[in-house]
C-alpha cells in the first residue's frame, strides 16, 4: 500500500488486514471508449468528402475530450484506495476534493459477496455492506480484485478465527464458561457487591432447614415494661 495512505488515514495501533485499488476491469470501457473513438475520427478523415472539410476536425477534438476523459479516469482509479483494518474499513477516493469512507468493524452485520460473469473471468467481485445504522458511505464495494481472498481475510477479522464477533463477549476471555450467564456474574447487594457462586457457598454451609428469625416480633414478658427512657415504668393496660 502506498505509504502516503498510511501515513494520513491508518492510526498508528492499527493492523492493516487488506489495502487494495480496484480492479484494473475498470478501466476497460474508457480505454475501449478511447480507441472507438480513435477508429472514428481516423475513419472522417479519410472518407470525409471536401465540403465537409469541418468534420474530421470536430471529430478529432472530440477524440481529444476522451482521451483527456481517459487520463481523469486513470488517475482517480490510481487515487482509490480500499483499506480494511482490525477496528474499521476505509476508502478513500476523489480526485480534487479528496473524501475518505469510514465504518467500523463492529458496526457490519452482514456482508453479501456477488461476482457477476464477467467478475468471474476477469477475477473481481461486489461486497455489501450491511450495517445497525442507516445511510452508510460504504454499503457498496465494487471492483475487489482477489475477492476470494479479500472476503476471507475481512471476515476472519469481523468475526474472528471461531467464527463469533469479539463485541459480542462483554467480558472477553475472563467470561465463565459454565454456570451464571456472563451478565450475572456480579449480584449487588444494600451493602456490598460479593460473587455470585461465593453467596451461593454461603448458603450451603448452613442446614437447609434453619429459619431466619430476623423479622420476628419481640413480646415483652408478662408483668412491667421497662422503657428505656428516664421518664419511668409504663403501667399494663387493664383488663376488661
């Protein structure tokens, strides 16, 4: 990849996953536009007859307006760049106002991959991007030459070498494996937030049968109540 592209679009923690132009298959109508073109004004020149002397001339300029469209062609296809990185895909393109296509990995659900006949003999195909959000620069990628390749690499990156998307683990390696679901594996409680299979060893340790007594009523004993307050002893209602 050029170093130019590099240096002013990838961030330095970024792993470059695939850096491609599109394919040269691009480039056949213009060219073959071109040499019509060419045949037709050499064909006026010769066969054009004498009071029409003007034709051949326009023709030939006309000629000259696609090989200057030739020229525009050829330098845009050389300033196309398609980038697929660890974090994000990018294209840049644009010949005088230069624009760069940016998404993120974790935001494509799906990528379609299409190769027409031609595509096929002439070894290039179609991606479709497929993503959470609307109105996407990049839902298109034409002309992706060694698209076989190229859509390996792009999914072995999205969705990692097991086949799952690394966003899709909040947790990432430390998740466990068996028991509670990654999302339960910390219950809070009033005071503190303590493990959730550490509380389910504390219940254990004591007999099933125990019943906790916290919420019960406490009766005074029959007789005087004591208050605990200096103003002296609460006499017992009487009885009817």
């Amino acid at each position: 990849m050029h170093s130019r592209i590099l240096d002013r679009y990838v961030l330095g923690d970024e792993r470059v996953v695939v850096a491609i132009r599109h394919h040269w298959g691009r480039m056949i109508e213009p060219v073959l536009t071109t040499l019509a073109g060419l045949l037709a004004a050499s064909w006026l020149s010769a066969n054009a007859p004498p009071e029409a002397s003007v034709l051949p001339l326009v023709a030939w300029w006309l000629w000259f307006a696609v090989v200057l469209r030739l020229l525009w062609k050829a330098l845009e296809w050389r300033n196309e760049w398609f980038v697929a990185t660890d974090k994000r895909l990018l294209m840049t393109y644009g010949l005088i106002t230069h624009k760069v296509a940016m998404m993120p990995l974790r935001k494509v659900t799906d990528m379609n991959y299409a190769r027409s006949p031609l595509g096929r003999v002439l070894g290039y195909g179609q991606f479709i991007m497929e993503s959470a959000g609307q109105d996407q620069a990049m839902r298109e990628i034409n002309w992706v030459p060694e698209p076989d390749d190229t859509y390996r690499r792009i999914c072995d990156t999205i969705f990692g070498p097991e086949g799952r998307d690394p966003e899709d683990d909040p947790f990432g390696e430390g998740a466990p494996e068996t028991g509670t679901s990654a999302y339960n594996r910390w219950e809070r409680t009033d005071d503190q937030a303590e493990p959730a299979h550490q509380q389910v060893d504390e219940q254990e340790e004591g007999p099933a049968w125990e019943v906790s007594h916290e919420d019960a009523a406490f009766y005074a004993p029959v007789g005087q109540w004591e208050d605990p307050d200096i103003t002296g002893p609460i006499p017992r209602p009487k009885r009817n």
